[in-house]
C-alpha cells in the first residue's frame, strides 16, 4: 500500500484518540469538530485507495501472491 495512505490512516488513528479525550473531558464542541475532520480523511482515504487500486494489476497482484505461498511453505 502507498505511503500516502498509509500516513492518511495514521492521521486517522490520531484524530479518533483526539475524540475519545474530547469526549472525556466532555468537550463536545471539541469532539464534533475532530469528528468532522475524521470524516473528511476518511473520504480523502477511500478516494485514495480507489485511485490506487484501480491501477493495480489483479492477476499479477494474485501470481505474487501464490508465489509467496509457496516460498514461505517451502521454507517451513
């Protein structure tokens, strides 16, 4: 997966821990805010991971993955 979306998902996991301590400390106003931003790379992330995928290959993405298999259970 690219490092863009990766560091989306990251932005992602720090925004929810964000939440959650608004949410503790009964900062609504707070709260409603991140989970707005949340949504929005959310929206950004998916957007991503379609572009991304669309390019990717699916037979050759499947062919690596068989070969892999079989390299790791060859090694066992």
């Amino acid at each position: 997966m690219p490092d863009d979306i990766r560091e989306l998902g990251e932005r992602i996991d720090r925004l929810r821990q964000e939440k959650a301590r608004a949410i503790d400390a009964q900062d609504f106003d707070a709260a409603t805010e991140t989970r707005s931003a949340e949504k929005d790379l959310l929206r950004r992330r998916l957007d991503r991971i379609r572009e991304w995928s669309s390019q990717v290959d699916a037979v050759t993405l499947a062919q690596e993955f068989v070969t892999l298999h079989d390299r790791i259970r060859r090694s066992r």
